[in-house]
C-alpha cells in the first residue's frame, strides 16, 4: 500500500488528533467531482459530501459549506444563514485560506479555524463521503461525526434537483 500523499496524511493526522478512526483512503481514479467520487466509490451521488469555499465580503474570512453531491447551493438561502450575501472564492483563496486544491476540501485539517454550514440532507444518510486534502483522497464518516468534528451548523442550504 502506498503511502498517502502529505495533504491526505494531514487530513488523516488531523482526524486523529481529533479522536476519529476514520480512515483516508486513496483511489485510483479522480474523485475532483460528486459524481467521479461516487462510481470510483460505489455509492450514491448524493452520499457524497462536497465541500465548497465561500467568502465572506465583510471579513474575507473562508466559509466551507457541505452539501449533498446532487444538491446545488442555493446562495441565497446561504445568505440568509450567514446574514450577508456570500462572495465567490477562487482557487487561490481557497488554497490559501484551507491549505487544499479545489476537488480535495477536507471537511477538517485547514490551516485556520473556517464557519462551517452542513446541508441537511446529508442527514439522512448513515455513511458519507468526503474529500481529505487531494482530488483522489477521501473518507467515510457519518453525518452526525461531520457536525463534531466541524463543529458545522446545519442547515437548509441547498436546492434539491
């Protein structure tokens, strides 16, 4: 087995020092989108929690939103939760302000503190998967262990399709 690369090891460090098993897995094809994590996987599109930055026009503080791999966030219910109209981030603020590659957002393992909003559709599932730190690495958690460990808000964010 190989062994992970350093963002996906930070992803797996960081799990640790939180007190969670879960295990970062590498795969051999893309998982960058929803859909690519979800065959290479073997799951549902929509157990695939897609992690996205935001920016806060105010602050220029990073917000990662968690939605559903078949939902679209729906920037205006995002704005009522954050009261402020999100802004776009691009990939270098997002690099910058998570340490990770748009396609590889951990849920946890930034190099700051982020605002954290879960879609609650997620809910109701009893595994998901996510992201850790490379286009090819992730994890499986559940839902209730995402809300912990990003100490994540949840909410109705997202348009269902």
């Amino acid at each position: 087995m190989q062994p992970l690369k350093e963002s996906a090891q930070k992803v797996q460090a960081r799990l640790q020092q939180l007190g969670y098993d879960n295990q970062v897995v590498e795969l051999p094809d893309s998982t960058r989108t929803a859909a690519e994590a979800a065959q290479a996987i073997g799951c549902e599109v929509a157990q695939i929690a897609k992690s996205i930055i935001f920016r806060r026009k105010t602050t220029d503080k990073p917000v990662l939103v968690v939605a559903s791999g078949t939902n679209r966030i729906d920037e205006k219910l995002l704005a009522q939760w954050m009261q402020e109209k999100p802004g776009k981030a691009d990939a270098d603020f997002v690099r910058e302000k998570t340490g990770f590659v748009i396609g590889g957002v951990s849920p946890v393992g930034h190099l700051e503190p982020i605002e954290t909003w879960i879609d609650e559709d997620l809910l109701r599932f009893e595994v998901i998967w996510t992201a850790a730190g490379h286009p090819n690495a992730v994890f499986s958690l559940t839902p209730k262990q995402l809300v912990q460990m990003t100490n994540g808000e949840v909410a109705r964010i997202a348009s269902r399709p």
